[in-house]
C-alpha cells in the first residue's frame, strides 16, 4: 500500500490507579497480577456514568490504554522469557507503532465513574482510551495456538514460575539487614523476577558480568548463579559508586535518603563499583 493514510485522533477517556509506580515493578500480563488491586477512573463532563450502565453484570472487562511512559518503536524486541528477538508484532511488548494496550481484568463493582478491578497489570497513571466486556463465548479460545511460545525453552509453561530462587547465608543475612532498615521489599522484587527466569535481559535489568550474573532492583544489585532450575542468589550489592557515597565511616551521622546505603557498605564491605 502506497498511499498514505491519514492520522488517528485518540483522546483518553479516563486514567487507571495502581500499585505499580514505573515500568520495573509493573507485571508483564494480567495473569502475573493475579489479585493486585486498582480501580479505572472516567473523566467528569463526559457523562461516561450513563456509558457504564449494565457493565457491572460483567465478571471482566477488556481495557484499551495507551503505554504512556514507551516512547519509540522496535521491529524487533526480546520477550521477557525468550532466548532470542522476536517481531515485535508477535509479542505483547510496548515498543509499537501506536504503543497500544490490552488488558482483562476482573470487574468487582462500578461506583459512579470508578470501576473498582483485580489483576492489574498497568502502571498508575495510565491512559485508557475504552472499555469493553469480556464475551466468553467469542473471547475465550481453547483451541488456539501458542507461536512461538510453544517451542521456546524459556517460555514453554509461560507465565508460571519455573525456577526456584535461593538466598546463601550472606544474602539472607544482608535481607534481614535491610529489612530492619527499609521499606523496599527487596525479597519480593528480586523472586518476581527471577522465579520467571534468570536470561539477561535488558528490560528485567538482568546482565552477565564475568562467571555470574546481576539484576537490578532499585537501587541494589544482586549477584546470583543459575543451576538447573534453581538460582543461586549470592550476595546483595549497593548499586552506587564509592564516589557517590563517599566514606561511610565520616558520613555515618549525616541524614540523607544514601544513609542506608552507607551503612550498608560498611557493614559488609563493596563487593562491586558497579552502578
């Protein structure tokens, strides 16, 4: 087709609130996000009330939104647990053309404007361009293939866990340390991942360094080794440079929020200068 087609106007028609603050700690799919609660809230003066009569008889409901923190389109991606590039027309991934979404979730009540939702799996904030029921009849296909799905190693029993995560006595040692002395549910974060497989990847903030690997959590890196189907987590490090923190021992009384990283580093020493 040579002709150009003319441009698209999309305006959204309310936002969805989540538990989920950036793109890392979002869950890949509705199935991942099983239970996670949140709510979808329509824009006043559009009497979208009056559009939403008759949707609380519907167990689920199909969402339409716009993945508003992608900028940019990839012709090809690595999914989360493939081995290799994939179009990126065959996968669920937000680099598109149009960055559109396609989420269901579980309908629990409509009050108003706000529809109240279980298995969220998109970010707070996000735009939502429409709503729709979810048909069982026409939307839930048994018989349909898998793709490539089917034959990946990685993702042949996609979405659910295949590996097994296990902390050596410094890394449990190093949780209950922080666990003392931060609200980041480091743990949780880290067996998210990981328990979905341990590939470097990019996205997931996984990378080979040397004779292991390292993921990313916020502000930690943890160094960990895959054996079989068990991943091997053997140290947590302080994700800063030296030159960032400074000296532990002369900064230990000053407040600012790498207090913790401070003390970290000088209770168990730095192991990586990696940031």
């Amino acid at each position: 087709m040579s002709a150009r087609l003319p441009a698209l106007r999309l305006a959204p028609i309310g936002v969805v609130r989540s538990p989920f603050r950036d793109r890392r700690s979002a869950p890949r799919q509705p199935a991942a996000a099983r239970g996670v609660a949140g709510t979808i809230e329509l824009l006043e003066h559009a009497e979208y009330e009056h559009a939403l009569c008759d949707l609380a008889a519907w167990s689920h409901v199909w969402v339409l939104f716009w993945f508003h923190l992608n900028a940019g389109f990839r012709p090809k991606v690595q999914a989360p647990r493939s081995v290799r590039k994939r179009g990126v027309f065959a996968t669920r991934s937000p680099y598109r053309p149009n960055p559109l979404g396609l989420s269901v979730v579980r309908l629990v009540r409509v009050e108003g404007r706000v529809l109240h939702v279980l298995d969220v799996d998109m970010i707070d904030g996000t735009p939502v361009l429409d709503l729709k029921p979810y048909v069982p009849y026409s939307d839930a296909l048994p018989s349909a293939s898998s793709g490539w799905l089917a034959d990946d190693p990685l993702s042949a029993r996609d979405p659910g866990p295949r590996y097994r995560v296990r902390w050596s006595e410094l890394a449990s040692a190093q949780l209950d340390w922080l666990a003392q002395r931060s609200e980041l549910p480091l743990r949780a974060l880290a067996e998210q991942v990981l328990e979905l497989g341990p590939a470097p990847h990019p996205y997931r903030r996984i990378k080979r360094c040397g004779d292991h690997l390292r993921l990313g959590v916020k502000d930690f890196r943890l160094r960990f080794v895959v054996e079989g189907f068990e991943v091997h987590v053997l140290a947590i490090e302080s994700g800063y440079r030296a030159r960032v923190l400074g000296d532990p021992a002369a900064l230990a009384t000053e407040t600012t929020a790498l207090d913790v990283h401070r003390a970290f580093v000088a209770e168990f020493g730095r192991l990586s200068a990696a940031r």
